[in-house]
C-alpha cells in the first residue's frame, strides 16, 4: 500500500491552522478559568484556585443581570422569527414572475442595499413610529434585512419550477405552496439566514445605544458593558461575574452551532453558483 506523500504545503496549513485556533482558544480559555475563581489575580491560570460558582449565581440570581438576559433571550427569539417571517414571504414573492411590477420593487429593494436615509433620518423615523424605548423597535428594525431577503430568494430560484406549477395545477393555493412544498426544501436555508439572524439580535449594543435609553429595557450586551466600566455587584464575586457574565454571552451559539452546522456551510453557498 502507497504512502500519501505529505506535502510541505499541508504541514504550513496545520502549523497556521494550529496557532490562530490557540489564539482563539487561550482566551476563551482564561476567561472561562476565571469565571469559576473566587479569588481575584492577574494572569493566566490552568485552574481556578477557589472554585466557586458565585459568578453564575449572580447573574441568574441578582435582578440586574438576569432581567437583561430574558430580554436577549426574548428579543432573539422574536426577532429571529419576524425576520425569517419577512424573508420568506418577501422571497417568495419575488419569485414570481409572472407578478406585475416584480422587476420594480427588487430593484427598489437592492437599491436599500446601496444607499439608505442615514442614522439620524432613521431615528426621526423610529421616532416618530413611537419605536424609541420600545423592544419592538429593536426587534423590527434589524428584521427587515434585504441581504438576507435576497439569499432567501436566491435559494427558492434553485428550487424546480414544475413542482409549484404541478401543486398549482393541482389547486393548491400560494400559501399552500410556500408552506408544504418550498419550506420543507429550503431548511439549509432557514437554518443558516436563521442562525445570522439570532446571532445579530444577540450580540446586538448598537441599535440598543441609538433607541433605548430606559436602563430597565436594556439588553444583556449593554449589561455586560456596564458591569465592566462598573460593576454594581459585590466586589468579593465581581470578577468572577464579569468573566461568567461573558462566557454566558459566547455560550448559547457555541452550543446551537454544532447542531446547525451542516446545514449553515450549505446555507452560505446560497447563490453562489448558477447552472
């Protein structure tokens, strides 16, 4: 039996590969160590030298932290199904061609794309739509996404004609349609722009900064930027809480991730390739 020849190439991508996951994971690493020490030092420890889990009792215990975490829970919850909601709806409403003014409104679409009103005219808007200190504000406006509307749309053009023309024939309504024929065949895609959609509504700060002033509707990532510029928690758990505070903002997707996976490196071909 041959021996595959290893190339000095692959050793490069593994030494490569190698140092930018150690880059990625020492970090993590530290701050996960850290956020089960009760004993407060610098630099970087194997093994925490008090184990204790005060961080994490904080953050689900002390009202403070656990309000802004069931608002993230909830905004990226909602907001992910609103923005699937308006995606797929609007997707599949471009593609039908046969519908009068379709060209139009996709162009008007991918122009938004290009330009827009700008921070302070989309503010007034939200203003004036009584949006500001409101959770629906921030929920509805990242939603509306025509990058996504337009991978959404991309991948029910792969989907073949014939088999809505054969349900149609059929009598079977659009609604109908959408529902038992293009959703089944598009999980890749619903998995992936899904899976963006819940990762922007969780790591959200910046529409949080522009539309939210009242403290008590602020989201978990406002909180874990208060809590370190300053902490109001007890300074004896205050910098195992800032790590586990952290490792709770990384976790969820660290977890979700590994399930979505195959469907997310399908899902970011999307359009990529045309017959």
């Amino acid at each position: 039996m041959m021996k595959k020849k290893v190339k000095i190439f692959d050793i490069v991508l593994i030494v490569i590969f190698t140092v930018f996951s150690l880059v990625m994971i020492i970090p993590v690493y530290k701050v996960l160590v850290d956020s089960f020490d009760l004993k407060t030092a610098y630099g970087m420890k194997l093994f925490p030298e008090q184990f204790g889990f005060a961080g994490y009792k904080s953050i689900f215990t002390n009202p403070t932290m656990l309000r802004p975490f069931l608002i993230s829970c909830y905004t990226t919850v909602m907001g992910t199904i609103m923005g699937l909601l308006i995606s797929v709806l609007g997707a599949y409403v471009l593609i039908q061609w046969k519908m009068p003014g379709r060209a139009f409104i996709a162009n008007v679409l991918l122009f938004t794309m290009i330009f827009n009103g700008g921070m302070i005219p989309t503010y007034l808007v939200m203003k004036d739509f009584h949006l500001t200190n409101n959770l629906w504000g921030v929920i509805l406006l990242p939603a509306i996404n025509v990058y996504n509307l337009v991978l959404m749309k991309n991948f029910f053009e792969g989907i073949p004609v014939s088999l809505m023309e054969s349900a149609e024939i059929d009598g079977c309504s659009h609604f109908k349609i959408l529902y038992k024929i293009v959703l089944p065949l598009s999980k890749a895609a619903l998995a992936s722009i899904g899976l963006m959609y819940a990762v922007g509504y969780w790591n959200d700060y910046t529409n949080y900064k522009l539309y939210i002033t009242n403290s008590n509707l602020y989201n978990f990532q406002m909180k874990l930027r208060a809590l370190i510029m300053g902490s109001d928690l007890p300074s004896a758990v205050e910098g195992a809480t800032e790590n586990a505070a952290v490792i709770v903002a990384i976790l969820p997707f660290m977890i979700i991730y590994p399930f979505c996976q195959k469907y997310f490196v399908q899902g970011v071909n999307i359009g990529a390739v045309k017959e």
